[in-house]
C-alpha cells in the first residue's frame, strides 16, 4: 500500500512538472511556433492539453505525446501518443478530418478560441506490429471537403487533391528542392529548377495563405519582381531558368518576406548585404 502510494505522489509531482504548475508556467504563452520547434523530439517531449486549446495557428501533421490528465485513470499513463491534425477557419462552425485511417468515417475536431480545429488520432498498428506510414486524409469544413494546405497533397484520381502525411519520414517524391536538370545537349548554360511546397514556405513566412512567391539573387540582381514560381497542382511552386556554371546566392520572397530555401542546407554569409543567404553551385 506504501508503494503504491509513493509511485502515485511521484506520478502527481511529475505532471506538475510537466505542466509546469510547479515552475509558474504562463500557459497563456502556447503558441505555434512554440509547438512547431517542440515536437520535433516526441520520445523524449511531453506537451499538454491547454497548448492545443491556445493554438493560434494550425501546424503540419506529427506525432505528439498528449498530456492528459483524465487518461490516466484508465491507463495509468498520464500522456497519450498519436499524431496531431489541425485546421483553421474563423468562419467554420464545423470541421472534420477523414482518411484511410478511419475508412473515410469523418472524425469531429475541436475548437479553439482562435478558430483552430485540431484532433490528435492513435498510430495505426497493422498486422505483426507494423505501423502503417503513410496517412491519406481530407478536411470536410462545413460539408466542404479541402485538402491540407499546409501538408503535401496529390491528385486522388477524380479531379479532387487528398493530402499526404508520412510518419518517419519525408515524402519520398517531395519534389522540392533546387536542382539541375539533365539534358540531351548542353551548351554552356545549365537547366536549373527552384521548387518549394506550399506547406514549407506558409511555415518559414509565418503565413495562412500565399498570393506570391518569386526567387532573388545575384542572377537577377536580387529583383523581387524578375522571375515568379508558379504554384503546381500538387502544392509545389517551381521556376526553371537557364544560369552559366558557377557559384550562386540566393533567397526566396513570399509576399515580401525574404527566407532561406527550406530544402536547401547549404547556406552562406553574404558581407556585403550582412544576411545569410541558400547558396547553389550549379557545375
């Protein structure tokens, strides 16, 4: 009865922690961004319930460990694991999310003060303990189906788009990135493509929604106006242009916000302009 006393203060004093009743926490302060950066470690990082409901932006799908009081009555656990959904819509009374998980049943989502729905699912186990990996699903908004504007999305084969969630990994045709094209004959100038999707860029430029994205660098003397990426249907804007072999600064503009390429790693210091800038040697 001792034991099991002392492993139920421990399990209060560890939740205190983890909410940060303990710490003066102001969970008044939870934002995206701060959820954002924080799952990125889910095996180590738990994340509570009053988080999501102060959510003021929606996030990409991922996985998440939920701190949840009420659960662990049942399980004695007091977190949950699962991947996290989220949409946002001041304007919509009613959000669901469907998929491949739920046999396209609609699943109701919540809604915060600031007009996020979110819903956090299990992660499916398939036959032997296999985990499915890959997660197809929609939004159904007030009897609207939309797709995910913040995730990778494709066609679904009847002129609708279905978005696309893996769980360990990337897409494996995320078609983003910048990259040299091949070709038959070459002259002295290289094929080069700059592609991005729409779900990175709305998430390095802190933005709801897109009306343009151009590239800038000292190929084109760094004109914001000069050479525009055109949104595919499949949620990636792209430009090709033709650029001599050599050493390339660049960056992208969304909606007059400068940023880094999200899929380019290689960065340099510019000492001119006194920024850090995606570099690109195109050979």
């Amino acid at each position: 009865m001792e034991m099991a006393q002392k492993t139920f203060w421990s399990a209060i004093i560890v939740f205190l922690l983890a909410t940060g009743s303990l710490a003066g926490r102001d969970e008044s302060t939870y934002s995206s961004e701060a959820l954002q950066y924080a799952v990125s470690d889910v095996e180590e990082k738990v994340y509570q319930l009053q988080q999501l409901r102060n959510l003021r932006r929606p996030v990409p799908p991922r996985r998440i460990q939920l701190l949840d009081w009420k659960s662990y009555s049942g399980s004695g656990h007091f977190y949950r694991k699962g991947i996290l959904f989220t949409y946002r819509d001041l304007k919509a009374k009613h959000v669901f999310l469907a998929g491949d998980f739920s046999g396209w049943n609609r699943l109701i989502m919540e809604r915060n003060r600031h007009g996020v729905f979110y819903v956090m699912i299990p992660v499916r186990e398939m036959e032997e303990g296999e985990r499915a990996s890959v997660y197809r699903y929609r939004f159904n908004v007030d009897g609207l189906w939309t797709h995910d504007p913040l995730q990778y999305s494709e066609e679904d084969g009847t002129g609708g788009m279905v978005s696309v969630f893996h769980l360990d990994q990337e897409p494996p045709d995320r078609l983003a990135g910048p990259r040299i094209l091949p070709e038959k004959r070459t002259g002295d100038l290289r094929l080069v493509e700059f592609a991005v999707h729409e779900s990175r860029l709305l998430s390095r430029a802190r933005l709801e929604r897109i009306e343009n994205v151009s590239i800038v660098g000292d190929f084109n003397h760094w004109n914001p106006e000069s050479d525009l990426l055109r949104r595919g249907a499949d949620g990636v804007y792209r430009l090709r242009m033709r650029l001599l072999p050599g050493q390339y600064m660049y960056r992208i503009v969304v909606d007059g916000r400068w940023i880094l390429d999200p899929f380019n790693e290689s960065v340099s210091y510019h000492a001119g302009l006194k920024e850090s800038y995606s570099k690109l040697n195109v050979e």
